[in-house]
C-alpha cells in the first residue's frame, strides 16, 4: 500500500473531525462513524464530483469557482445521507463545513508536504 496515499488519508479524515468539532450542526458519533464518513466522502469526490463539475461549469465559471463549494456542501449532505453516524443539519451548514473543511485539510496536507 503506497504510504502517501494512507497519509493523506489520515489528514483529511484529521481535517474531517476538526471539522465536526468547530462547527455547530456537523455531527459525528464515534470514531467508525468518522472513519466510514472520511471514506465515503472520499468514493463520492472521486466518483459523483467530477460529473458534478462538468455538468455545472458555466455556473462555476460566473462564480469565479465559488460554487464549487455548493458541490462540496452537496457531496458532505451525501455522505451524510450514506453515514448512519455522520450528521449535517442543513444545507447552509454543509457550506460552511464545506469550506472550514478545505481550508482544513490544505492546511493540514501543506504542513505535511514540507517534512
């Protein structure tokens, strides 16, 4: 197993429960729960975003690409819906987590690179 890959893993997983818990309205139960969200957010941003892009890129383009954090709030509410444990709110809290995600798991994985 290539170890790059298990550490970004591990970041964003990281940068998924800090998320959860800076932000009111963004719930997780347990440490499975965290782990099983992490992947499943990871098979719908590699799988269902990408289509997501495309089909929204005119959109994506007047935004200046702020919109792509309405498909990041999307794909969270999925994982949400798939995660029995994993719980966001609404819609204006997946946003909100959406981007304290990003910024997140930049931090995180920029911290990283330079060790």
């Amino acid at each position: 197993m290539n170890k790059s890959w298990v550490k970004k893993f591990g970041l964003n997983t990281l940068a998924l429960g800090m998320t959860a818990f800076i932000m009111r309205g963004v719930y997780i139960e347990d440490l499975t729960s965290l782990i099983c969200a992490s992947i499943m957010l990871g098979i719908l941003n590699t799988l269902i975003k990408p289509i997501f892009i495309v089909l929204t890129l005119p959109i994506n383009v007047l935004s200046l690409g702020l919109f792509t954090f309405v498909i990041n709030s999307l794909m969270l509410s999925m994982t949400s819906f798939f995660v029995s444990g994993f719980i966001i709110v609404n819609f204006g809290t997946g946003i909100m987590a959406a981007i304290a995600l990003s910024m997140l798991s930049f931090l995180l994985n920029s911290f990283m690179d330079k060790e």
